[in-house]
C-alpha cells in the first residue's frame, strides 16, 4: 500500500524533500476572483513567512490549502499526493500530519488547555484516556506552559498563553507541517519574540515544517528561512528576507524598506 511518506518529492532545484506544492490555484466567489493561478512550494524543515495587504487572499490560500474553501481550479499536493485524488484513508493520513494555529487560538471556551490539546487526538486515535492526559501534559509542557495551565480554562489566560495552549493542540498528533495563521497578533513586543523563538526552537528540536501567515515584521527578520508576498491575486515574489529588501516590487519595496523595516534589519545587523 502506498502511504504519504512513500511519494515525498525534491525540490525543482533538488534541494530538499517539497512537502507543500501549490500550482495554477484559482479561488474565487461568484466573480470575485481572490487567487487567480497562484503557484507556491515549501519544503521540508523550513520557516516561510506569508505576507501580503490585508485582504490580499492570505488567510483564503490557507483555508483552501485545508481544505476548508473549495477552489475553482488548480492543484494542491502535500506529501506528494493530489488533494483531489487521494483515497479517503489517504487524505485521513495526510490530515493527521499537519497542524493549525487559527488566529487567536480558537481554543473551545467549554474546555480546559488539556481538554483542548486532547481534541485532535480524541478525532483521530482510540487511546485511553490517561494516555492521553499524558501525552496531552507533555505538550503543554513543551510549548512553556506551567502545569497548572493545563487544568485552566480560555478565559483564565493571559493571550499569549492562549497562543502557546493553541500551538500545544497543533502539535498534538506530532505533525509534519505547522499552519500558523498570525501568531503574534494581539501579542506586545517582548511576547511576540518569546513565541516566535518557541516556533524557532519547535522547528529545531522536531524537524516541523512552519507555514506562517503574518504580518509582523520581527518575525520575518528573525526566524523566517523564506518569504512569500500575495498580491494581484498571486506570489509576486519569494525568496529571502535579502531578496526582499532588494525588490523594486512597489508593495515589497514598501513594506520590507519602510522606516519601521530599515530600523529592523539594522538592529538585527552587526
């Protein structure tokens, strides 16, 4: 039987396994076309970071790589396998290797952090449940949350432990790919760096494939490999933040050479 991990594919360049493959992607509703033959790849064991004018499409790209919007036309391919003609084990397999951060948690309000964490493995494994309370303590405890935090509630947290409860639940089933859909939102300064360093050392430590949907900059000049900028319904450009800052794309240019982006690179330069 072929499974995911058996059709991973290279690169274009050959450099490294492409765990994501988007290409020709169209979304559209009614006549509103949001994403119009869109192309984008990321590989294993990086960090791309997704940016683009709000309203631009981003937050549509993911749901659609999820499976949550339907597209018009186009192919999308993770492990290898076209979403469209896997099997329903196959693509039963393929969602337990991934993991979503929605924005602002999404944690169920009714349940407790470790209640929350238990969620994807309560959907897709028949485990008992001191196993699970286990397994479930193990992330909350890796993400930096006291154990305490696992017997609290949504409303008792403060917002960036709301973000680290929600980053728990992604990992739960040890996946291969991490949707992070603006991570630091809402978070000041010094949390925002904490997280971003968390994602950082969950990438090192477990091998993750991060697709992060932001906006901040600091987060793109400290722990993104890759950008990729949305904009005219498409990728514009992709590369490092160097390609970035080199661009004479208008929007790019503005963005990533803006005062606030000059200010970042130069503190972040020797």
């Amino acid at each position: 039987m072929t499974t995911t991990r058996d059709v991973e594919t290279e690169g274009p360049d050959g450099n490294g396994e492409v765990l994501l493959s988007v290409s020709d992607l169209t979304v559209a509703f009614g006549d509103n076309v949001i994403l119009d033959r869109l192309a984008l790849d990321i590989k294993r064991g990086e960090i791309l970071g997704f940016v683009g004018a709000s309203g631009s499409g981003k937050s549509v790209l993911l749901r659609t790589i999820l499976g949550l919007i339907r597209k018009r036309s186009g192919t999308i391919k993770l492990f290898g396998l076209d979403l469209e003609k896997v099997t329903e084990e196959q693509r039963l397999r393929i969602d337990m290797r991934l993991g979503v951060l929605f924005q602002h948690g999404a944690l169920f309000s009714s349940l407790t952090v470790l209640e929350n964490v238990q969620v994807p493995m309560r959907e897709y494994l028949d485990l008992p449940k001191k196993l699970m309370d286990e397994l479930a303590m193990l992330k909350i405890e890796l993400v930096g949350l006291p154990p305490d935090a696992a017997y609290k509630f949504p409303s008792e947290l403060s917002g960036g432990m709301i973000k680290r409860a929600a980053l728990a639940r992604a990992l739960a089933l040890d996946p291969d790919i991490v949707f992070l859909d603006e991570p630091t939102s809402g978070l000041d300064p010094i949390g925002a760096a904490d997280f971003d360093e968390l994602v950082a050392k969950m990438r090192d430590t477990m091998g993750l494939t991060v697709y992060m949907v932001t906006h901040d900059l600091d987060s793109l000049f400290s722990v993104c490999d890759r950008v990729a900028v949305l904009g005219n319904r498409k990728v514009l450009i992709e590369g490092t933040i160097d390609d970035m800052l080199k661009s004479e794309e208008p929007w790019v240019k503005s963005y990533f050479r803006g005062k606030r982006a000059r200010q970042l690179d130069l503190a972040a330069r020797p």
